[in-house]
C-alpha cells in the first residue's frame, strides 16, 4: 500500500493506496502513518497523498492474501468457506451471544449490564461487540483507549471493572467514524475480531450481536462455538413475535437458547415503588412464548442505567433484578453446558460458583 516514498532533508512525501475507494479507516491509516513518521525527531513535515488500488493490484493482493491464509491459518480453526473459520474455544469456558430480532430493545445496556454483574461476583469477563455499524459497548462502559496489538493479535481494552472488550469503537481514530461496509465485510470483520484477539482465561465472553437474522448472525452462529443465546425483548406483542424469528434462526442453525431477558419491563414508582407497566401486554402470547422458551429475569425501566450509559458509567449500576437475573442465566448455563476447558480459579461472592 505504501509508494513512492521520498526523503529529502526533514521532509518526507509517500503515497498510500487504499484498497476499495471510500475505505472507512481511511482517516485511521492516514493519521496512524503520520504519527508514526513525526515520531522521528529528523522528519518534521509528512506529505501525504491518497489513492486506490486498481482492480489488478487487488486481484494480485486477493491472491497474495489467499496463499498467506493457507499458510498461516488460525490455530484451533477450520475453514468452513474461504476466509471464515470455525474456530475453537481458547481458554474461555462459557461463550455467550445476546440477540433480539428487532432493534430498539436494549440488546447493547443489557449486554453490558450482565457483564457487570458477572464481573462483580468475580468471574474473568470479556465482551465482544459485534454489532460493527453501530457498535457502542466502549461508550457504555467507558473504555476511551484504542485496543493495542501485537504482530498476530489484537489486545482487548480492559475497563476499570477488569472487563475485556474488543469493538470497532477501539479500532477506528474517532467513535463517531462510520463504518460503511457491504455484509462480508462485516461478517469477516466479527470472527476475526473474536478468533484473532488474545482474550486470555475468561469465564464468559458476551457477543452483543447486531439485531436482525441476517448473514451476520449466521456467520457468528457457524463460526463462534457459541454455548447458547439470551434472547433480549421487551413484553409488547411485537417484539414477542419478533423473538419467534431469532428463536427459528436458532432451531435451524441448532445453537442451545439459554432463555429470555425482558428489558424495560416496568417502570418502578420513584415514590411509592408501585410497578407501572410501559408496555401493553398480551398474556395469551406470553403463556405461548413461556411454553417455549424460560424468562430468566425482568430489568425495569430504569433512568439511572441511561445517565450512567451516558458518561461511560455503567459499572456503576446495581439492582437486584440484574442480580437475580444473572444467578438465573449462570444456573441456566451450567445446566446445559459441561466445562469444556480448565477451570479458572476465581474469587468471587460467598455462594457464587
């Protein structure tokens, strides 16, 4: 990617050819080559030009990469379609994804709230954020640091809660930098971000996937060994028919669901602690969606968990309803699944295991 480079005195010009035309981390290569440049005390000017591979050079860079991949490929992986592997489980016991079938309903809050919670009981905790497009996990949780790397991996950010995360968030130069990207790019993008990140020992990683049933879910379903899925919802009659289409994909992909997590169930009176129900609810597709599927806890619509959302605080928030809710997924999940690793040793809440 890099040509015609010239030096002369401090002064130094170079040309770099993106790949596609409209690259999103355009702006992250530009500013990343001159940090690097001006980090030399003799070169005090970078003369930067940008420009865009022809469709020659990427044929000749598709095959280059081809043959690296055949050589180097990921350990603990088999190739399931060119560039997609189905990798192993590392050292992480429990993989965990939290799905909706609509968007709107707190999939990415009530992702990083259960990680709280497990990280509070003293469980090693990662979190992955697979929602590429709009991911905001390193807003919720307050991680400003760009994630590290080193020549194979990438380094997740650790949050003040000791939470590992990796998200798009932490790899572009600005969060507000969209990514603009056509389905096999972000589907690449997931795995690698989940098989080519050094996680170390973890108890649960969490997968806050994109909302929807579409070839991303797909690609992680096959790729990911995922343990099973949590199914967030909240109790109006279409987001519950919405759930009928995750619980589908999930029969047809044969991954385990866990149960449901019913978010913005209520709202507590600040007052008198009376329940307010937001949503109208229908009991006959609840009776339907129980006979189905466990609800494992309800998490109350609760203002504190925006404001803290908001500055990047959330691992401030406690509630017993997220505590309950927690024990009952842990509970879930040991029941379903043996540990197919080498437990980790942990210290944790008395009675927590």
């Amino acid at each position: 990617m890099v040509r015609n480079v010239e030096v002369r005195g401090s002064d130094v010009s170079l040309e770099v050819v993106l790949t596609v035309q409209g690259c999103p981390l355009q702006k992250t290569i530009e500013s990343d080559v001159r940090t690097i440049l001006l980090a030399n005390p003799a070169i005090r000017n970078v003369n930067l030009k940008l420009g865009v591979m022809t469709k020659e050079e990427q044929s000749a860079l598709s095959e280059d990469l081809r043959r690296r991949r055949n050589e180097n490929k990921p350990k603990d992986a088999t190739e399931i379609a060119p560039g997609i592997y189905r990798y192993g489980k590392m050292q992480i016991q429990y993989i965990i994804g939290i799905v909706s079938g609509k968007g709107g309903v707190g999939k990415s809050l009530t992702t990083a709230v259960i990680a709280n919670e497990l990280a509070r009981e003293g469980f090693k905790v990662g979190v992955l954020d697979a929602d590429i497009t709009g991911p905001s996990m390193a807003k919720i949780l307050g991680a400003n640091e760009r994630a590290g790397a080193n020549d194979k991996m990438l380094i997740p950010a650790t949050t003040k809660a000791g939470i590992k995360l990796i998200s798009m968030n932490l790899i572009l130069e600005k969060q507000t930098q969209a990514v603009i990207w056509r389905g096999p790019l972000v589907t690449r993008a997931i795995v690698q971000m989940y098989g080519q990140t050094d996680w170390g020992d973890l108890h649960f990683l969490l997968l806050d996937l994109p909302p929807g049933t579409s070839d991303a879910q797909l690609t992680v379903f096959q790729s990911v060994p995922l343990d099973g899925i949590l199914v967030v919802t909240t109790p109006q009659s279409l987001a519950h028919m919405i759930v009928e289409k995750a619980l589908d994909m999930a029969k047809v992909t044969k991954v385990p669901v866990i149960g449901l997590v019913e978010n913005m169930s209520y709202l507590k009176c600040p007052h008198c602690g009376e329940r307010i129900d937001l949503y109208p609810r229908d009991e006959g597709r609840e009776a339907e969606m129980l006979q189905k599927l466990d609800i494992l806890g309800e998490i109350p619509f609760d203002p504190a968990i925006a404001r803290l959302a908001d500055r990047g605080e959330l691992e401030k928030y406690e509630a017993k309803e997220v505590s309950s809710l927690v024990q009952n997924v842990r509970k879930k999940v040991l029941s379903m699944v043996p540990v197919a690793v080498t437990p980790i040793a942990w210290k944790g809440k008395e009675g927590s295991s």
